[in-house]
C-alpha cells in the first residue's frame, strides 16, 4: 500500500510541504535561474574550448540478452549498469528498471541534442516483462518519453515523483499502473519496501513548467539487501537524515557527473558524491550519471577519475563497472578501471 495521505492531489492542487504558489520547492532554497545566468551558460556553450569532451574510440560493453538474465538467479539481486543513470536490477526473480533511458539523445528532438557515446547493453524490445519503473525526475535524462511508451505494456507499475503522473497520463499511460510519491512516502509489498526520499534539484521539460513536477531519489529494500538510488541532486544535509532513517545501504548508486561552478546547487562534484555516500552509510558505491551524455564542460572521463581518487581517499569502496556488466548483490567484484587505457588529451 502507499502511505502518507498528505501526497493526494485534489483540484486545488498538492498537499505537500513542497508545493507552494504553484511550484515544488526545495528543502534549502537554491538560485534559480534567471535569462542573465541563462544566456551567460549559452556564451560558455559556444566560447569555451572543451577537452575531450566525448570518447576517441568505443567504450567497452558487455551484451545481454533475455536468455541471459533469464539464467540469472531468482534467489539474490543482480544489477546492471545501462548507461547514464539508467539501471536494470532482477530483484528475486522480478526485473525493475530506474530512469530508464534508451533514446539516441537525452533532448525533446531527435535531431539535437546530447548524443549517447554508445548504445545500451540490451534493446527495449529484448527486456522481460518489468514488475516496476521508478522514475527520479523529469529531466530528458532521466524520463524518456519514447522508452516509457515502448515499455508500458509489459510493465506492471510505474513510480514517480508528483506531479510527473500528468506527463504519463497525457502520453496514454494508464492510471492504474501509475503511483505517484511525495518525499518519504512509501511502498511496501510481500518482499520490498520502496521509499521517495529527498534531493536538492530542480524539475521541467520546456517553456514554462519549471518546477512543476517533484525529483528525488529512491530507497530499496528487499530481502536482506538496501539499496539507495540518487537521480539527480547538489550536496545537502538531506543525505544524513536518509542514512539515519534508512541506512545503512549495501549499494549507493549516486550521480557522479554533469557538474559545473554554474549549477553548484543541484549538480555534485565527485568528491561531494563521496561524501554522500558516507552520509548515507552506504558500503559500496555506484558512481553513475556519467559515460553516456555531454552535458557539462569537463572531459567524458573526469567523473570517473575524481571519484576514484576521492574514494581513495576517503577509503570509501566503489564499483565501476562496465556498461552491461552484471553485479550481484553481496558477491565480491573485481573492479576495473576501464576508462584509464581511453584517455585522451584531443
């Protein structure tokens, strides 16, 4: 069932804390953006120089197939990096998917826009049937309108944020497999809870709808494992509060890319990510949210290699697999840093 009466929509709007004069807000009120920043970003857009911005050569990949994650085992949680933030995980024999994403471009066009490096792992049409889609946030990254048509008639439900139901139902998804969350509104089944839990980040997909809709990230649990999934946030004291009220987490999968000194707010350096990690009282960590898309001003790699210097640091463990590549829950991992030997300084 789903909790918290407080996130039922009427007429009148939201009944949550976070909506106010017709707009979602964040916890700590960030900048918003304003045309003089706006068009300051657009001249940087076409005035810098970036460095390596996308990769020289093709990026390792491991395929999948439905006969391969059919032979997967029903009896743990297997995890499976798609590309950008988008993750599959067989949860005890049920797939679910989280921001999926397997358009050509993460952008309302698809002739413009951030190009995907690589294809994903395995086709729309090669996935099983899925239990359930969570969705963080409406950004063309993370909601894929084309991937949710594509995925509806063989998913059970759909999570997402407040106010993202509208864009489902105007796209002909049916309402009753449609379950919109509040932050630290729960789910809960036979063998799973599935919390909304906060980030500090923003929401739109055009002209006018800024803020609209809610973002957030999510909590697994199921079996004996927890789970913690970022979407997109800035660093906040929020993390803390859900390691207090979740943690610990045996896997973070939390953003690690797309940063930049002009959205410092809702977009986390590496060595933030980390410290994220830590406060939420994670074990390993995922660094996603980077290796797919151009969406920022540093080089396709410098995500993954702040990251792993920052663990290192910090001595935090982390797990960067390959696209594709199959991680089961509480066996051990030999990590590889594969990106190093694709380096370049063109």
């Amino acid at each position: 069932m789903v909790s918290n009466l407080d996130a039922q929509v009427n007429e009148a709007g939201y009944y949550s804390t976070q909506f106010k004069a017709g707009k979602f807000h964040n916890s700590n009120e960030t900048e918003q953006p304003n045309m003089r920043k706006t068009l300051g970003i657009f001249w940087r857009y076409i005035s810098e120089t970036k460095q390596s911005p996308v990769p020289s050569k093709p990026l390792p990949m491991v395929q999948q197939s439905t006969s391969m994650l059919t032979q997967l085992s029903d009896t743990q949680i297997h995890m499976i990096k798609l590309g950008h933030s988008s993750v599959l995980l067989k949860v005890y024999g049920k797939y679910w998917l989280l921001d999926p994403v397997f358009s050509k471009r993460a952008s309302p066009f698809s002739f413009a826009g951030p190009e995907r490096f690589q294809d994903t792992p395995i086709s729309l049409e090669d996935l099983p049937p899925i239990e359930r889609i969570l969705i963080s946030h409406n950004h063309y990254d993370h909601l894929d309108k084309d991937s949710v048509l594509a995925l509806i008639d063989k998913t059970k439900e759909i999570f997402v944020p407040l106010g993202v139901e509208g864009d489902l139902k105007q796209w002909g998804v049916d309402d009753t497999k449609i379950k919109a969350f509040d932050w630290w509104q729960e789910h809960t089944d036979n063998n799973s809870l599935v919390s909304f839990v906060p980030t500090q980040h923003f929401s739109g997909r055009g002209l006018g709808d800024s803020n609209k809709t809610l973002w957030g990230s999510w909590v697994i649990k199921a079996g004996d494992q927890s789970i913690y999934f970022s979407g997109d946030s800035g660093y906040f004291d929020g993390f803390k509060e859900i390691g207090r009220r979740y943690g610990p987490f045996n896997y973070t999968f939390i953003e690690t890319g797309a940063y930049d000194k002009d959205w410092a707010d809702i977009h986390m350096t590496p060595e933030q990510s980390v410290q994220a990690h830590l406060d939420l009282n994670g074990e390993v960590m995922f660094p996603i949210h980077n290796g797919t898309f151009d969406l920022a001003f540093h080089s396709w790699y410098d995500p993954l290699e702040r990251v792993s210097k920052a663990a290192e640091h910090e001595q935090v463990t982390i797990n960067t697999p390959i696209v594709g590549e199959v991680i089961t829950a509480g066996t051990p991992h030999n990590n590889a840093f594969w990106w190093k030997s694709l380096m370049s300084k063109g």
